[in-house]
C-alpha cells in the first residue's frame, strides 16, 4: 500500500477546503488493520462522538438494499459451517465465505464481498448493526473507474492511479482529477 501523498494536517485542511464539516483521526491500530478492524474504529469513533448521524462511502454496487443482503448473510448463524468445507479444500478465508454466502443466499449478494468498496461498506454495515448504533449507512456508487485501476474517466480516477501520476512526476496530470483545496 501506498503512504499518503500529504500529511494528516495537509489532508485535513484540504478535506475542510473541500466542505468537510467535522475530521477526525482513524487510530492507526484501526488503520492499518483489515477491512474488518477498520469499519470497526471507524464506527465506534462515529458513534462514540455522539454528533454523526450518517457514515457515507463509496461501494461499486451503490445499493443499501443489496448490501443490507450481503450483512445479512454474514450474519447467519450457518455460515460458519457452509464454510468449513470450502476452506478444507485450501481454499482462502475470503473465497470461502464467498462460495458460502453464493449457497445460503445467491450469487449476486456473495459478488458483493468480491469488490474492495462493497466489502469496506458491508463491513461498515456490520459493525453498525452490531453497535446498535444511531449512525445510519449512506452509499454512494463508485463510478467509471474501480479501486485499483491506473486509468483516470471522465475526470474521476482511483487514488492510487492518482499518487502514481504524482510519483512519476505528472503533477498537473494529476492536479487534473483532485479538487482545488
């Protein structure tokens, strides 16, 4: 993974340049962690503020109501059998549980945990629903370009493709695709 571009005061003024109107610091602990870990700090930092109604994020599918499904299926109580099978076949943990929400509910919610924005939101969605929180889940649909992809469309691009640009010394290629702040 790729260091930030800026530091956290840097990115914290240009996201209030950008009409943030609250920013707050992700522990490391929780930043550095898996997707799981992350929505979990995440969260709870939203939550324990007492002042956030919504968490907003990107997700490739950009429909509550199908990734509602997909939380929903991670939180059957016959997941963890569906998928011990599959995991001793050698499969890995995330295939597994893949294959195993395609049987328990269809091939289009298990699709959903296949896509790094989806999964980030499900997990989002997840710990919510385990918090019992107030804060409630809004999701925008990424558009034209996936998360990893090197290419930038219509003015949108990912943020790796952008710190690429930056890297390789394009800077008003990359200033382009970026906000003014």
């Amino acid at each position: 993974a790729d260091c930030a571009i800026a530091d956290k005061w840097t990115r914290a003024r240009m996201a209030m340049l950008g009409g943030a109107d609250l920013v707050l610091e992700l522990p490391t602990v929780y930043a550095a962690s898996s997707a799981e870990k992350f929505a979990r700090g995440a969260v709870e930092l939203l939550h324990a503020s007492g002042i956030v109604s919504h968490i907003s994020f990107g997700s490739e599918c950009g429909d509550i109501s199908l990734l509602n499904g997909a939380v929903d299926a991670l939180e059957n109580p016959r997941l963890s059998e569906a998928i011990k099978p599959h995991l001793a076949k050698g499969l890995t943990f995330a295939k597994a549980r893949t294959l195993a929400v395609a049987e328990l509910t269809s091939p289009e919610i298990a699709a959903l945990l296949e896509e790094p924005n989806n999964t980030l939101g499900i997990e989002y969605m997840l710990q919510l629903r385990q918090l019992n929180s107030h804060v409630k889940p809004l999701t925008i649909p990424r558009k034209s370009v996936s998360h990893h992809e090197n290419t930038a469309v219509e003015g949108f691009a990912s943020a790796s493709h952008i710190r690429s640009l930056l890297l390789d010394k394009e800077q008003e290629s990359a200033l382009s695709l970026v906000p003014e702040a």
